[in-house]
C-alpha cells in the first residue's frame, strides 16, 4: 500500500475516534470532581444550619409519655410533664388525652401562645398530622405533640438550651467521589413492609418501595430503603464497619432521589449524618434494619459528635 494512501487511512481513522470520543462526551460528560466538592460542601453548610436553628435538635430538652386522661404540665417536679424550672410557672395548664386526642386547658397566666397569639383551650395536631403539629411556645419553650404507635407524647424544646449554647461543631471525612455511587433500583413487587425499631425499643412496619444494589471495589451490596409520609425522596439508614468507632453508635441516615428512567440511583455517602440522638436523649431515633449493616468501612460522611450530650 502506498505511504499516501496509509496516512490517508490514518487521518480518517483519528477522525472518526474524535467525533466518537466528542459524541461521548455530550452523552456521558466526564465527573466533574470539583462541582461534587461544592455540592458536598453546600449540603454541609444547611445541615448545620438546619442542626443549629432555634428549633433545631439541639434544642430538645425533654419528652414526656401522656396517660389517658389529665396530663399537668410546668416546672413543678410533681407535673406529668416537667418544664424546665425557670422557664416555666409552677402550674401552666393540663394536656387531656382523649382517644388519641390531645387538649390543652391552660390558665390565661400560663402565657402559652400559638402562632402569636394567647391560648387557653386548644384542640392539639401532632406530629403526625399532614400540616404538622401545633406548636405551642412559653418564653423560649417549644412545646408539640408526637405521636409514635399508639403512645402519644410530649416534646419539649428549649431555643435557649445548653446543647446548642455549647455546641462543638461538626467534623466530616475528607469529600470522596469513590463514595458517590450509581445504585440499581430493584423494586419490590409489591412494596415490602420492614419492622423499624427505635432507640425507645418500639417498633413499627415501614414501606420499602425495593433495594438499592450497588458495588464498593468489585463487591455488590444491597441496602433497603424506606418511604416517608409526605417525602418524595428515600430514607435510609445505615451501619457500617465505622459505626461505634468513627461515626455514631446507632448507625446514620441518609436521602436519595428516586430512581430515574433507567431504574438508576446515586448513593452519595459524602451525604451521610447522624441521627438526632446523637446530639440528645430526648429523640427518638430509628435504628437501621439488619439489612442495611455493610459489612465494610464507608468512611465518608459525618464523624461522631465529640461534644456532651444532655
């Protein structure tokens, strides 16, 4: 073959390898290492925001079981529900719990408002409630009902609280891309119901809309995650070979988008955090089901709270 007609099919063939490589590259763009840092970086800055706002978990001071029936409530030790002394008069009213149903009855003098304004009989939503809980306030108390099985209870939050007024921060292993993976949604036909147990020791049936399979260094794992009431995004919980050492004892959670068109999902694990109980006694935590302890080291994510927990 002559040498002009060899280069000739040289230039043809680098020119095909181009305009492939260039119609590759408007289909499956290279990672952009230093756009997942800033996301990453982003999602770090609002979860402080969100762990220290005035009605952050850091303010969760106390949580109280009601009986059917008369519930008082105030500083005074003998109450049902104990407010923390000096925040609250002696006796600031009674919770009436009805079938499920949760009323306040408080004198004018107690100062308890909603949304602004002076209550003394009030019909109480909880948690569980689509609109949310009505929140009652008495000077810097936060006070709303929860509901979680059939127990009905009482959380107290203080915007003033020693957790948050000594809060040490939060620390985090170095932002890894390895820890960024492209999950295979594999659906449960129909959707399977899991027992999530809470750090209280109760348990209640959650929805998995399927597992989530993907690979860490040439090994598959599945993790189960769940739906909540009123979210579009997925819940999950995890523990791992980090858990109890580096990061949280009771495991972390983590949010992932819905499976797009193909059926895939990012698991991004740079996003993991600890739960409430992390930073309080006083919440109420579920606990990752048994399917969803890896047996490897995710070492990405939020580290162990190193502060005093009240």
């Amino acid at each position: 073959m002559k040498p002009r007609v060899v280069f000739s099919l040289f230039v043809l063939a680098a020119m095909s390898l181009l305009a492939a490589c260039q119609k590759a590259n408007k289909t499956s763009p290279a990672f952009d290492q230093a756009a997942h840092k800033a996301e990453i970086q982003k999602w770090q800055s609002d979860r402080l925001a969100s762990l220290t706002k005035e009605d952050g978990w850091l303010t969760l001071v106390g949580l109280f079981w009601l009986k059917e029936g008369e519930n008082k409530l105030g500083s005074d030790h003998k109450n049902a529900v104990v407010l923390p002394k000096d925040k609250a008069p002696a006796a600031a009213g009674s919770l009436l719990l009805e079938k499920g149903h949760v009323r306040l009855v408080a004198p004018p003098a107690a100062g308890i408002t909603v949304a602004g304004k002076d209550v003394t009989i009030l019909d109480l939503k909880d948690d569980n409630d689509d609109a949310g809980p009505t929140m009652m306030k008495l000077g810097s108390l936060l006070i709303n009902i929860i509901k979680r099985g059939d127990r009905i209870g009482v959380r107290v939050k203080d915007t003033e609280s020693s957790t948050r007024r000594e809060f040490k921060g939060l620390e985090y292993f170095p932002i890894d891309p390895k820890w960024r993976v492209e999950a295979r949604f594999e659906p449960y036909q129909p959707a399977k119901k899991i027992p999530i147990t809470n750090v209280l020791g109760m348990t209640e049936d959650e929805t998995s809309p399927g597992a989530l399979a993907f690979e860490i260094d040439g090994k598959t794992y599945r993790i189960d995650p769940i739906v909540e009431k009123g979210e579009t995004d997925y819940f999950v919980m995890i523990a791992d070979e980090t858990t109890g050492r580096e990061t949280y004892g009771a495991g972390r959670y983590l949010y992932v988008s819905p499976p797009d068109a193909s059926g895939k999902v990012v698991v991004d694990f740079n996003k993991t955090y600890s739960p409430p109980c992390a930073f309080t006694s006083f919440a109420t935590c579920p606990l990752p089901p048994r399917q969803n302890h890896l047996p490897l080291r995710i070492e990405a994510g939020e580290k162990k709270y190193v502060g005093i927990v009240h």
